[in-house]
C-alpha cells in the first residue's frame, strides 16, 4: 500500500522552479490567445469583412491559428518537461557519485 502520512517526505517547491512553470504557462496562454486572433482573422477576411484580400489568405490564417493553437502549445510543454526530467537525471547522477 503506501506509506503513512507521517513517513512521507513534505514538499518544498523550489522557487525557480516555479517561476519557469509559470514563466511557460504565460507563454503558452498568449500563444493560445494570439491563435484564436489569427483564426478570427482568417474568418473575417474569408468572409469579406475586410478590405478585398484573396480568401487563400484567410485560409492560410485560419490554418496558421488552428496551428498555433493546438499544436504549438503542446510543443513548448513537450519540451520543457523533457528538459526537467533531464535536469532531475543529472542531479540524481551527481548525487550518486558523490556518494561512495
């Protein structure tokens, strides 16, 4: 089963750590945002709200927002936990030698 809530070692979040979570979170949410603009754009010009622009136009800046909503985020995530899981190997490493 698990250990009792006494044995359990307590979590101290790490400041840094925290200011680079939320420093991506911000990112991320303004790369979303800045998406949703670029496809209300492309609707707009599609539609011809806008002064006359080719509606290839409004695709590519529908496409480019779908884009820049879905798949970007995910990317930027992606990579961040990858280099904070790499991060914790190499302290873990370190520590480990250090022992004898």
């Amino acid at each position: 089963m698990s250990e009792p809530m006494d044995d359990q070692p307590e979590y101290i979040p790490d400041p840094e750590k925290e200011k680079q979570a939320k420093a991506v979170h911000i990112t991320v949410s303004i790369i979303r945002l800045l998406g949703v603009i670029l496809v209300m754009l492309g609707l707009a010009i599609v539609l011809d709200r806008l002064p006359p622009m080719p509606a290839r136009a409004g695709y590519v800046l529908i496409a480019l927002g779908l884009v820049q909503m879905w798949v970007a985020p995910v990317w930027i995530i992606r990579k961040y936990v990858q280099a904070r899981v790499v991060e914790e190997q190499m302290a873990k490493a370190a520590e480990e030698a250090e022992v004898p």
